[in-house]
C-alpha cells in the first residue's frame, strides 16, 4: 500500500489546498491525498510537485542547484524549473535533480503582450536551439534595453538607486523588476517589494516603458517548437472578467495550449473553481505551483507540495 498516498481520493480539498501550500506539508505525506474533483481524476497516480519557480537564472534568489536542494529537502517528487524567457538554468537544475534523486522538469515562463501578466509557462522544453532559444535572445535583447528605461523612470520619480547595484544583484543573465525591487528595499525608498511594485514598478504609467513583448500565439508556438507543453500562468493576475478570460483560453487553446495553472497560492476559492471549470470544458490539464522566487525576492510564498496528475507532463 506505499503508493497509496498518492492515488486521489478522500479527505478534504480545501484542507488540503490550505496544507498544500503550507510549510512541511510533504514531511507527511498522508496529508497528499486529494479527493476526486476536476483537478486528480479518482484512481490517478498524483506526485507531489511544484511546477512553478524561479532561480537566480531570471529573479529567483537562490541558485537552480540550491533551488533543487531546497525542493528536496521539502518532500518533493518533481520540480519545474520556470525561469523567465531563459534556459539558462535548466541543465544545471537537471543535474543537481539527478544528483539528488529528484525529477527535475524543464520549464520556462515567458510574458505575453496582449495583457499585463499574461503568462505562458513551458514544461519538458529542450535547451537545444529552437524558435524558443530565438525567442529567449530577442527577450535578453528586451530587457537589457528596459534596464536603461527602468532606471531613469525611477530617477524621474526621484527614487536614486544605481543601475551597477542592480546588476550586481542580478548576476544571471535576466534583469527583472524584482531585481531593481530588491535595491529600493535596500536603500529604504519603499518597505517591501510589493510596495516597488505598487508604487512604481507596475503602475499604469510604467506601461509605457516596457519591453515589446510576442504574442500569447509566438509563445506556445515557440515552446511547442522545443518539444514543451505549454500552460496558463496564475490567470487571476491578469485581472480580466470570467467572459472575457474565457474567450482567451478557447483562443490560446485553439494555439495548442494544453493546461492551466489553475492552483496557485494567490487565488481566491472562486478563482480556483472557475479556472477549473474552464480548464474541463476546454479539456486542458490542470497545473499548479507557488512562483517561488525565495523568500528576499517574495517574502511571503514559499514552494508548494502539491499533489497532481503529471503523467501527461513526464511522457509515462
Ligand atoms: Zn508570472
Ligand atoms: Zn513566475
């Protein structure tokens, strides 16, 4: 009966969404069943994952090793490996997960631009070159040019910081927001992240300064050209009404992709059932994950254990 932990039946969901995205929930691992709902079909083999980080490739703070060790010692089966329009990461991530005996997934996070938050996530992608690889380079080019942007919006908002400091903070190839996030913190401009992010970095008017970003269509395009599997990230964040999100996931479906991330700590019990509807009536799988980044860059998530259905996601 040792696999019977994670076959999906019983207990309680909400509980076990709550516990999920608890601290120490895979240490006990009777706390991974779920009961059959839209998410696990019943008698489906659930593995515990988080599908959804960040290492110091993008604007995660701890490195793809550190960031697999940490995700071990966490109870975890897999882990994907999500940074943002890079895969610089990913070999590094899938030799340390062999290393320590965990399934490492290779993945990515690339922004679309017909909305702000407009996610799309890419599981099993190949870092061999591709419509992606090319997408990624473009991206670098994106954000190497915005840093320059970013820095004077902030001088003309009179907030002082230097670029070198950001950079030097960044390391990795990927210069992110949370980055130059980081250093106001640090200088004492805002209290938190979040308030960089509410106060400057997200603000209607910093809208004019961003990046040119592909289309939702060039994103699954490009992580279908790399063998990936692609899905919705956090569709709340993009803060559209039911009607018109749905038109966009029988849009994006209609692209090829394949999945939501309908479980994610920010969303709302409503959220999470109306994304799981949507998820069924399109017939896409359901993902979910914290967005880790490590508690410098979001203080308050830390990874989840949860408990899903990923055969479709490992070719078994
Ligand atoms: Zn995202
Ligand atoms: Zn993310």
């Amino acid at each position: 009966m040792a696999d019977a932990g994670f076959i999906a039946r019983s207990a309680d969901w909400k509980m076990f969404l709550k516990d999920a995205f608890a601290p120490n929930l895979a240490k006990d691992r009777k706390l991974c069943y779920g009961r059959s709902t839209n998410n696990v079909e019943k008698g489906k083999y659930i593995m515990i994952v988080d599908l959804h980080t960040h290492s110091t490739a993008s604007d995660g703070q701890y490195t793809p090793s550190e960031l697999v060790r940490l995700a071990k010692d966490r109870g975890l089966e897999v882990l994907a490996l999500t940074d943002h329009d890079t895969v610089g990461g990913l070999e590094e991530a899938a030799q340390a997960g062999d290393a320590l005996g965990l399934r490492v997934l290779r993945g990515i996070e690339l922004s679309a631009r017909e909305y702000r938050s407009l996610h799309v996530l890419g599981y099993g992608v190949s870092t061999a070159p591709s419509a992606l690889t090319r997408l990624c380079a473009e991206m670098k080019d994106g954000r190497d040019q915005r840093k320059y942007r970013i820095i004077d919006f902030l001088h003309e908002k009179g907030v002082d910081i230097s670029l070198a400091e950001v950079e030097e903070l960044a390391g990795g190839d990927v210069i992110g927001r949370p980055h130059f996030a980081q250093i106001m913190v640090r200088r004492g401009w805002v209290e938190s992240s979040r308030e960089a992010f509410d106060r400057y970095l997200d603000t209607d008017e910093y809208q004019s300064i961003e990046r040119k970003k592909p289309d939702a269509r060039a994103c699954i395009e490009a992580i279908c050209s790399a063998g990936g599997h692609a899905a919705l990230a956090h569709p709340y964040q993009m803060r559209l009404e039911d009607g018109p999100l749905e038109e966009l996931v029988k849009a994006l479906a209609g692209w090829g992709l394949e999945a939501i991330e309908c479980l994610y700590p920010r969303h709302t019990a409503e959220q999470q059932a109306f994304y799981l509807r949507l998820a069924k009536k399109y017939g896409l799988h359901v993902t979910g994950g914290s967005d880790f980044h490590g508690e410098r860059v979001k203080p308050d998530v830390v990874l989840a254990a949860l408990g899903l259905d990923v055969d479709w996601l490992l070719g078994e």
